[in-house]
C-alpha cells in the first residue's frame, strides 16, 4: 500500500505537524509507504514528489510552513492538466491521497474522490471558515500572534493618545478577528459578517475618547462598508478566482483621523499570522488529524475529511464541508460588542 500526501493553498502553522503523524501512522502502524507531492496540486501536474521516511519528518514538528511546498493551483478547469494528475497519481502507484488544505484544495480533492480515485481531506486554514469541524489548525497560532500585537499595539497608542486599526486576515469570515479581539480587549471589531457604517463607527469612538484616550480597532481583511463591495489591493485573481484582499485598513484609518480628529495609526499584520511555529494547541490538532486522515484511509472511509466535533476526531463528507464557509458564530460577536466604547 502507498498513500500520497499533499499540501495546497495558503500555507499554515501545523502544516509538518500533519505530515509527520501521517507518516508515523502509515509507517509504523500500518508498514505503507509515502510519498509526498511537492507544492499542492501542481507537483500532481507537473510530476513533482519525493519518498517521505521516517527520517525525513524528525525534527519538524515544531516548524512553520510546509516541507512539501504550497500552491495555488487548480487542476480541475483545464482537462490536460487534470489527466496529468491521474497519470501521475497512476505513475506514483498511489492507492489512496491524504489532501491538506482549505475549502479550494478540498473542493479539488472532492472532484478526485467523484472520479473514483480514494482520498482523505485534512482542513487547514488559519481562517478558521471550513464547515464541519470546530477548529482547523493554524487558527490557534494565528489568533496568539494577532492578540500579541494587539497587547504591544495597546501601549504605544495609550501613550500617544492614538486611534489604532488593525488589520488581520480572514478574506470570507471573521474569526481571527472575533477571536483575537476578544482576546486582546478590542474597542472595535469589524468583520465581513456584520457590515458597518462608518459614521457609526466613528461616533462610537468619539464617545469612547470622551473618558478614554485611546482605541485599538480590529478589522478583517474581508469586512465590508454596508452596501458596498470589499476593498481590494489588486483585482488580479488566482487560480480559484479569489481577489487580492488588504487595503480597508488604511481607508478606515484615514476616514476615522478626518473624520474624528484623533491621530490614527495602522498595522497590517499580513502574512506574520501565517509564519511561524504552531501553538502546542495547534501542533496537537495537526498531529490528531495527521494519524485519523491514515486510519480514515485503512478504513476505506473515503470523501471524507477528518474533523474535531466537541474535543473528538470524526470524519465529515468532502461535499459537507466545500458546500459554503462556516463564518463567525453571533454568540462571540455578541460578547465582543459588551466590550466596545
Ligand atoms: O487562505 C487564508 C488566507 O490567510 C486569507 O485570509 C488571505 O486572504 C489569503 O490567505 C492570502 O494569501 P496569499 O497572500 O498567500 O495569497
């Protein structure tokens, strides 16, 4: 028996966390060989991958990124491309393929298992937004470097009396957001989920500064003005038609300095949020679903994805979990809102 695995889309902490329990479990439970794909679906096109031992995973579990490499690339539009990955999958003799990655490379993934080829999912995405499990790793980190800035952000603005704004990822829901929002005491959380205004938004952080001398407000990357589009950085797509979001914190920042007269900073934290070494949360997540994605294979229990329902490892169907993204429970939202003004 051989088992391929791969990783695709944004990279995440807790990606080698995955890679090393797959192997584990494959190796030494079930005496199968891996192989692992280099750079999501593309090294299934281009014919990319290399044997993946027991050696090979030591020593990274603690370690951000992928070993395997990432991509953006989708296979299923263009027909050459997508017989390229049948042959290679065919080439490889791979019997069954472990995907780890968010709602595009599982949509990928659930298009090989109605092809008739057997395949596993692993939900990756420091977003959080893939229906079907509680948490994917990565989140985790992400939330902890997010609320870290937020404490540092804290100091600097109550000494300058300043308004600051920062903007966290999360391109179709707000979790990072929420969760780190309420995490690191913001005065204000905007996400895609709940629409704002921004006189609204204003007014409330003037009455704020009637007592208080500085703000810290948390946006999305994905939070939009009511009734209008999001901002974009660039309108260029990538190869699942998604936009390049970034850009509506420097225009909350300008409109709330005019628009209050309190000197207002931003911080973008971009990528910051996706690098580095994963949480002990994360790495534990990451390692869970590593060693159910190959008992999910021994088990023939395939289309499905491996997920965490109420502190248990389960497995969700592909279809389930691609179907529409899981945004941000109101019940969090509702205990952030206490703490605004
Ligand atoms: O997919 C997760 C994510 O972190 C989004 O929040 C963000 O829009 C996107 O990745 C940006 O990724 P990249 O710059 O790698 O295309």
């Amino acid at each position: 028996m051989r088992i391929g695995v791969l990783t695709g889309g944004g990279d995440c902490p807790g990606l080698n966390a995955v890679i090393r329990a797959v192997a584990r479990r494959a190796i030494k439970t079930y005496d199968w060989d891996v192989i692992g794909i280099k750079n999501g679906w593309q090294g299934l096109i281009k014919g990319h991958s290399e044997p993946i031992s027991l050696y090979t995973v030591s020593g990274i579990l603690h370690r951000g990124g992928t070993l395997l490499g990432t991509s953006r690339t989708n296979p299923v539009e263009d027909r050459d491309a997508w017989s390229k990955v049948k042959h290679h999958l065919k080439k490889y003799s791979i019997d069954a393929l472990i995907a780890v990655g968010g709602e595009d490379t599982l949509s990928v993934a659930l298009k090989l298992h109605q092809d008739g080829f057997p395949v596993v999912g692993v939900p990756k995405t420091i977003d959080n937004d893939i229906r079907g499990t509680d948490f994917t790793f990565g989140f985790n980190t992400a939330v902890s470097i997010v609320t870290e800035a937020i404490d540092r952000l804290h100091t600097t603005a109550e000494s300058h009396h300043r308004i600051m704004v920062v903007e966290v990822m999360g391109r179709h829901s707000g979790w990072i957001a929420v969760h780190s929002g309420i995490a690191g005491g913001a005065d204000a959380i905007l996400i895609p989920e709940v629409p704002f205004e921004m006189d609204d938004l204003c007014n409330q952080l003037k009455k704020r500064h009637e007592n208080k001398n500085f703000s810290i407000v948390v946006v999305s990357e994905g939070a939009k003005l009511k009734g209008e589009e999001h901002i974009l950085q660039s309108e260029k797509k990538d190869a699942f038609g998604h936009v390049r979001l970034g850009g509506v914190g420097r225009v909350l920042a300008d409109v709330i300095e005019e628009k209050t007269g309190i000197e207002t900073r931003l911080t973008v934290l971009g990528h910051t949020q996706r690098g580095g070494s994963p949480t002990a949360y994360d790495r534990i997540l990451a390692t869970r679903f590593g060693v159910r994605a190959v008992d999910a294979v021994k088990k023939k229990d395939f289309g499905k994805m491996v997920a965490l329902r109420a502190e248990k490892i389960i497995t969700v169907k592909l279809e389930e979990a691609v179907l529409k993204n899981k945004v941000v429970d109101m019940d969090f939202y509702e205990i952030a809102e206490l703490f605004f003004g």
